[in-house]
C-alpha cells in the first residue's frame, strides 16, 4: 500500500522519526489496517527521496514497537494494533471483546493445593487452606498477548472446561460472585525465556505486569492474580481527573 507522507526537512526532527511517526498515525488511524502489505524500504526511499538506511530505521522502529512484521517471501506487514486496558475493574476478556477482537485461551494448568503465605495474605486465608491455581494463556485474534496466573478458594474456582471458553470474571458471575472493587499494581520487567517462548517474543524482551486482588460485595477476597503482558501488544490507559 502507498501511503501519503509529508516530510518537513527544514526541521529539526530526524526524517526518519518523522516518516516512522507519519506510518504509526496511520496505523493508529485504521488508515493501514492489520494484514496490509507495505511498501518496501527501496521504493519508499525513492518515492520520498530520502536515503535507505532512512527508510529502514524508520520501518525497524515500528518492527521494535510491534506495528509492523516481516515476513519472508511476504514482505512488510502490518500487525494487530496493540491493545489497551483500562486502569478500572474490568477483565481482558471483556476488555478484547468490547474492542472487536476474539479473544480465545489455552489452559495451561489448573491444580488445588497449598495456599503460601503470600497468597494466605493477600487471599485473607488461614496458611493450611488450599487454593486453586489457574495458570493461562490468552490470546487476541490468534496472538498471544498474556501470561495470567490466578488463585482462588477452592469453593469459588470455576471448573476447568469453563475457563478454555470463557473469562474468568465471566466465569464467577454466572455462578453469582459479583467483583465489587479491586486492589491492583501495574509494573514491568523482562520476559523469561520460558515466558518468551509462550508469548512469541524474544527473551529478556520487555512485559508490562499487573497484580490484582478482587473483592465481592461483601469485602471477601475472592481471587488474586499476577499478569504479565507483550509491552508491544499492550498498553495501560487511564483518565486522571483533578481534585
């Protein structure tokens, strides 16, 4: 695809941070759409009459941010927009959902055991309790996009069918666990290899992480969870309102 570039060369910012950023609005715009197949980097370059190693850092900055992919024998690609999530009592499942994507999830483990004496802590519950571990991979239109490693009491935990289906918030509200409010963490850090691997990414790339502990109506503790997201793939989002 062909896309209209305007370049200011009389300013200061770098032409190739200008053309990477006039592709990345683009993007953002639905101009370029998921699929679309780029120009390559020598006809770019001669269309724009900007030099090569120009056009190729601007298409590698997008590559490291996740827009764009290339693929042997195919070319440039562009990639799924990274998707948001609102600092709010909401699940990723809703969350991709209400954006129009399919979200879909692969079980990768579902025991009952001890409870530790962080998640004793953080669930409100004596240590020699057990609790239910759900650890799952969940996917955006086919893509992976998250890590997420939940506990739960034993008499709460929705079967394991029920989770390769649909979300576990989902889950606990068709069994009547209304989450009320939240306690939650945002941070980051590098991706382990085996992380790496499940996520598609290379190791020591970087994740975006997020701790959460639910709370019904009533104030109990019903689920404490660790997060980890592709940074490229996925981004926080928040309105912050003065006092």
């Amino acid at each position: 695809m062909t896309l209209a570039v305007e370049l200011d060369r009389s300013s200061p910012v770098p032409l190739y941070y200008q053309l990477a950023q006039a592709i990345e609005d683009a993007i953002r715009d639905g101009e370029l759409a998921p699929g679309d197949r780029f120009e390559n980097e020598l006809a770019l370059a001669k269309r724009l009459t900007l030099s090569r190693p120009t056009t190729r850092r601007a298409i590698q900055e997008l590559v490291d941010k996740g827009l764009l992919v290339r693929k042997r024998g195919v070319g440039t690609q562009v990639v799924q927009s990274p998707e948001h999530g609102r600092v709010e009592l909401t699940s990723l499942f809703d969350d991709l959902a209400r954006a129009g994507q399919d979200p879909t999830t692969k079980l990768l483990d579902y025991h009952t055991g001890p409870v530790g004496e962080e998640i004793a802590h953080e669930l409100n519950l004596a240590e020699d309790l057990e609790v239910v571990t759900i650890r799952r991979l969940r996917f955006a239109d086919g893509e992976p996009l998250a890590l997420m490693l939940n506990y739960l009491p034993v008499e709460l935990a929705p079967e394991a069918e029920e989770l390769e289906n649909a979300g576990l918030y989902q889950s606990l509200r068709a069994h009547g666990v209304h989450i009320r409010l939240a306690r939650q963490r945002i941070g980051a850090r590098q991706a382990t290899r085996a992380e790496a691997r499940l996520l598609d990414e290379k190791p020591g790339a970087p994740l975006l992480t997020m701790t959460r502990t639910a709370f019904d109506d009533s104030g109990r503790a019903v689920e404490y969870g660790t997060h980890c997201y592709r940074a490229s793939r996925h981004y926080f989002e928040t309105t912050l309102v003065d006092r």
